[in-house]
C-alpha cells in the first residue's frame, strides 16, 4: 500500500517494511531448522506468501508510476506481477540451473537483490524523474517474464556431461 501511493516518502516506507518483512521470512525459516519443525507444508507457504509479496510491490508500482507520470501504466504492473509469479513457481519446481554461465546468471538473478535494487530505483526516479518510472516497469515486466522463459528455456537445452577418460 505504501508503494502504491505515489510519494517518496511512502515508497521508502515501502523499502524499508521490505526489508523487515525479509529480516522475519528469513528469521522464520532459522528457527524452524534450528527447532526441527521444518515442513513441506512451511516451505511451500514461505514460497508463496514470498510470491504474494514480490508480485504486490511490482502491481503496485504499475499504480504508482501511472498516477507519478500521468501515463496509463497501471496494468503493466498486472503483467509484470503475473511474471513474478510464473518465475516463482517455476523456480520452486524445475530443477536449479546447471553450471556454465548462463545458468549461472540465472541463479543470481532469482534472489531478492533485484527486489532490493528495483525498488531503490523507483524511490530515485519517483524523488527525480517520475515521467520516467513507466520505463522501469516496462523493465520489470520484460524482466519477471523473461527469467521464466530462460529458466524453461534451460530445461529444455541439452546438457554437457563430462568425458570418461579413455
């Protein structure tokens, strides 16, 4: 809510319930493999309430930037949250990416820093160039879907597998 409501002060209200709300998922998670209490049931709740919450920030930001710049944008919010989405379900359930370096890139791509480094750049364009936050979501949007098609797109690619020497 706080992202959505186009002002600087709100959006870095917004980064920073961010970044307490990835402090207590991350504290959770400790505490139920120190206690043994882990479960499938936990962990597929954790992914999703994550999903929940990464999907929320960049609909918002569709909403914020269309209200900061006067352009209709809102909906690419939508369409970039649905490709948070696929990207959050498909990383749960394919297979992590083998090494090489595309592969590579994908798996640091799939953490919590582009959240970090998203919403850093919204606060900056809201606070000096708001006409400009349709590109980051353009951005967004491209992006969230673009790490889904790479990841199936992984699946799908041969794999090298080592020589046995002769």
């Amino acid at each position: 809510w706080s992202l959505r409501t186009a002002s600087v002060a709100n959006a870095i209200a917004a980064l920073l319930l961010y970044a307490v709300a990835v402090i207590v998922d991350h504290a959770d998670g400790q505490v139920a493999r120190l206690t043994f209490t882990e479960s499938t049931f936990g962990e597929w709740l954790d992914v999703v309430a994550d999903t929940v919450v990464h999907a929320a920030l960049v609909a918002a930001m569709g909403v914020s930037a269309a209200e900061a710049s006067g352009r209709g944008v809102a909906s690419l919010g939508l369409v970039a949250a649905a490709g948070v989405v696929l990207s959050a379900a498909l990383a749960k359930v394919l297979p992590p990416p083998d090494t090489g370096w595309f592969r590579g890139i994908l798996a640091r791509l799939g953490n919590r820093d582009g959240f970090y480094a998203t919403l850093v750049a919204f606060i900056l364009l809201l606070a000096t160039a708001p006409a400009a936050l349709p590109l980051l979501v353009i951005v967004v949007a491209v992006g969230s879907h673009a790490y889904w098609v790479a990841r199936l797109v992984c699946l799908a690619a041969p794999r090298k597998t080592a020589r046995k020497p002769k």
